[in-house]
C-alpha cells in the first residue's frame, strides 16, 4: 500500500500548528488565528499555496525558533520571503517596527496580500470580542493605509473589506 505524501499546504499548516504548540490567541489555540488568516486569503481568491501556506507560516519568525533558512530548505524561497516581508523588524515601540517593516512588505505583492488577510483576521477578531486593541488599529490604520496601499485594483477586495471592518461601511453609494 502506498503512502500518500503530504501537500505542500498541508505540511505549513502541520508545521505551524507544531511550531505554536501552546501558545494562544486570546482564549483560542493558535493556530485559530492562523486559520482564520488563510479563510480570508481563501474568500478573496488567494488560493495558491504560496498565499496559503504563508498564511499559516506569517507569524513563525516572529512567535517560534524556526529559520528563514530552515523555513526556505522545506517550503522554497518565494514562501520563505513572503513570512520574512510580514514579520515585524526590531524596534523599541510598536510604532518604529512597524515603519521598519512596512517598506519590505510593500515591496512584495504576495506579502502585502498576507499581511492584509492577517490585520483582516485580527480586527475582525478584536471588534467582535471587544478588545481594546480595535482602538489601536484604528488609530494606525492611516498609517497603515498609506504605507501598504499600492493602488492594485487585485488587492481591492482585500482593501474593501478592511475598510468595513474598520469603520462599519454599509451599502455606502458612490
């Protein structure tokens, strides 16, 4: 009997599950939020596996002991560069690694389509259970507008449905 191999989509998502292990997101396990992560990239279209399996990889660097080398020997450089354009540069505040590490996520299409579905999943998640982190992504998103906004119409749906989450746009005529 032959054993069936693993996707490539299936290993990122087995690896990040494992690479979590216990770490939480609020009262989830982790891997909650990467799930949700890949839903948005799913809904919006973005179903190649380089968009999924960097959705489940996006936070590795940063949460986990994994390498970029380590990461790029079993997924390729293209997914390896895509989780290390969204992972956040050092600095001593929020606000200085984010304008650290907005630069080198704008300057990768596919990871400013992941960092998207992620700030998707996250305020999403925040506005519905009332975390006061909403706040803070509302008074960055400007910021964060200005610093990832392309003027890619193939991202707009993306764009779109951050904008309603955000600030709650209903059937708004143009």
């Amino acid at each position: 009997m032959k054993k069936k191999r693993l996707t490539l989509v299936d290993e990122a998502r087995y690896l990040a599950i494992s690479l979590h292990g216990l770490q939480k997101y609020d009262e989830h396990p982790y891997y909650y939020h990467l799930e949700e992560v890949v839903e948005v990239l799913k809904d919006h279209g973005f179903t190649e596996d380089k968009y999924i399996c960097a959705g489940y990889l996006h936070d590795a660097f940063e949460d986990t002991a994994i390498s970029y080398n380590d990461l790029m020997k079993i997924f390729g450089k293209e997914i390896a560069d895509i989780v290390y354009d969204v992972t956040d540069e050092l600095g001593k505040n929020r606000k200085e690694r984010k304008e650290k590490t907005y630069p080198k996520i704008r300057a990768n299409k596919d990871a400013i389509i992941v960092k998207l579905a992620d700030r998707i999943a996250n305020v999403t998640n925040a506005k519905k259970t009332g975390n006061p982190i909403f706040e803070m992504y509302q008074k960055e998103y400007t910021e964060f507008r200005s610093a990832l906004d392309t003027n890619d119409y193939t991202l707009d749906s993306l764009w779109i449905e951050l904008d309603n989450i955000m600030f709650e746009f209903k059937n708004v005529p143009y």
